[in-house]
C-alpha cells in the first residue's frame, strides 16, 4: 500500500468514527428531552384530571346544599302539619310535650337524694378545714399529727 492510500482510510476512519460519536451524543442528549417532554404531557393530563376533579366536587356541593335547603323545608311544612293536627283535635303541641317532659315536677325534686358538696356547711363535719385537729390552748400552736 501506498503512503497515500492509508492516509486516506485513516481520514475515512476519523470521520465515520467521529460521525458515530456525534450520533451517539445526539441521542443520550435527545433523551433526557424526550423524558422531559413525557413529564409534561403526563403533568398536563393530571392537572386536567384534577380540574375535572374541582368541578364535581363543586357540582356535588351544590347538590348538597339544595337537597338539604329542600329537607329543611320539608321538616318545617312536617311541622306545620302537625301543628294544625294538634290544634283541630285538640292535644297538645309536641314542642309544648317535650318541654314539658324535660322540665322536672316539683315532687320529684323533693325525693332526689342531695347533691354532695365539697365544703363543709358550717357544722365543723368531716369536710370542715379543722376537723380532726385537737384544740389546745389559744396560745399554742398546733403540732402535726405523729404516726
């Protein structure tokens, strides 16, 4: 071979050697771009999925609220019935019913055991501040019980 010739497959060989790194630092460097561009998209379709979301939930709400605003009239109108049923056949209210039955009689309050207290009434009893101390002399002041 000439000294010529191998100069040429040498530059030959430089430049698909050179071409094949340059394709390979296109691809390592294109796939972190790509990689991102998943992210994106798979960013872009949670975001949309989480909007979808916040409208339900707010539709729901809504829903909510009405179903309730139309229970409570309900239970008024229940009310009111029953109201006017109570008067025409003359027994009481259930209002007035219930309030009597949470008010005590004057008779049960009279046989209820008393409440205990946490002070003495004044009788010098076991709960008076003194009991059990011996009173001695005035002067004196008094010792500690001894054990």
């Amino acid at each position: 071979m000439d000294e010529t010739n191998i100069s040429w497959v040498l530059a030959a060989a430089c430049l698909l050697a050179g071409i094949g790194i340059g394709a390979l630092g296109y691809h390592l460097l294109n796939a972190s771009d790509g990689n991102t561009q998943r992210l994106r998209q798979r960013l872009a379709e949670r975001e949309r999925a989480l909007a979808e979301l916040k409208d339900g939930l707010g539709d729901s709400l809504e829903r909510i609220g009405q179903l309730a605003e139309s229970l409570r009239r309900e239970s008024q109108s229940l009310e009111q019935e029953a109201e006017t049923a109570s008067t025409t056949l003359g027994a009481p209210s259930l209002r007035r019913q219930a309030m009597d039955a949470a008010t005590p009689a004057p008779a049960e309050e009279a046989d209820a055991p008393a409440v205990p207290r946490d002070y003495a009434d004044g009788n010098r009893g076991t709960l008076s501040e003194d009991f059990g101390l011996k009173q001695s002399e005035e002067g004196a002041t008094p010792q500690p019980p001894r054990y």
